[in-house]
C-alpha cells in the first residue's frame, strides 16, 4: 500500500488513525515486555 493511499484512506476513516495508534504502542509494549522476560544472568 502507497503512502498516498494510505493517507486517503486515514482520511475516509479518521477512527482509524487512533486504532493504528494504540495498536502499534500495544505491540511495542508486549515486544518490551518479552525481551525483558527472557533476559538471563550468568555468573558464578
């Protein structure tokens, strides 16, 4: 998908700007989360 295109639809559908939005900070806290997770110490 264009830029172009996307713009025009975000702009038929303004609601879902705001969907796209939280969406992607979702997505960035659950890959935050996960990487932090899985973090190991090793030592003695």
């Amino acid at each position: 998908m264009s830029d172009s295109t996307m713009a025009t639809y975000l702009a038929e559908h303004p609601r879902m700007a705001g969907v796209l939005f939280t969406v992607l900070l979702l997505l960035t806290q659950a890959g935050n989360a996960a990487a932090a997770n899985n973090a190991a110490i090793s030592g003695p």
